[in-house]
C-alpha cells in the first residue's frame, strides 16, 4: 500500500486492488471515500477497517446498486439499477 497524500483527513492510497481517496484512519480506508478497482468498478461512500460499510453506491459493468454494505458486502436495503 502506497500513501500518495498526507493530509490528515484526506488521502490517497494505491493499491493491489486500485486507488482509494478519502478518509483514512489508522493507514485503513475509513470514513467517507471513493474506490477506483482495477477491474473498473468504483464504490463511493462509508468505510470502516478496510470494507465498505454504511451506505454507499457500487458501480460495476452489470449495474448499479444503492444501499447498505457490511463488511464490504451489500447487507439490508438497497435499490439495483440493471
């Protein structure tokens, strides 16, 4: 993991999965960010230790979906956009 940035709330980090720019707390993706993946998906919203968390919208070439995640996983309400 590469740090790009060092403002205290903001940062960049580059990884094996993509870039993330957001908060960062601990060297960890957490509180309110967005996420390039390397495939070409991109996720923007709350995190927590690392995982999408809170809400958030997962964009990917198969759709769209609005919603909770917990623990990096879509979890209770959301809408997907096909």
């Amino acid at each position: 993991m590469e740090i790009l940035s060092t403002d205290s709330r903001y940062q960049v980090i580059e990884d094996e999965s993509g870039v993330y720019k957001g908060d960062v707390l601990n060297k960890e993706r957490d509180g309110i960010g967005m996420m390039y993946y390397i495939g070409g998906d991109i996720y923007g919203g709350q995190w927590q230790k690392n995982n999408s968390h809170g809400i958030g919208m997962r964009i990917t070439n198969s759709g769209r979906y609005y919603g909770n995640f917990t623990a990096g996983f879509k979890n209770g309400y959301g809408i997907y956009y096909y």
